[in-house]
C-alpha cells in the first residue's frame, strides 16, 4: 500500500484521511491499466524553487 502526506488541520482529520486513501485507489487504479509509466524529469524542474519546496 502507498503512503500519501495529506496536509491537514487536526480538525480535519477523518476528511484527510479519506481523501488519501481515494488519491491511492485512483493512482493504484490508473497504474494498473498502465502499459507504460512516463516522468517528466528535467533539470530546470528540480531547479524550481516549488519542486524544491516539495
């Protein structure tokens, strides 16, 4: 199972889990009807100061 960091107040805690654990069976879903997976890396992304901050 994927783990997924869904940043969230304490308040919103139920909410935040159930939505990391929809974004995992989406990704699992897509993931397994794939052939092929393809990503986008380059120099100038890892370079940006908001992949950085990710």
């Amino acid at each position: 199972m994927a783990n997924v960091f869904v940043s969230h107040r304490g308040a919103d805690l139920d909410p935040a889990e159930r939505l990391a654990v929809e974004i995992v069976e989406k990704i699992n879903t897509g993931l397994s009807g794939s052939t092929y997976l393809v990503l986008c890396y380059s120099d100038s992304g890892v370079q940006s100061p908001w992949m950085g901050r990710e």
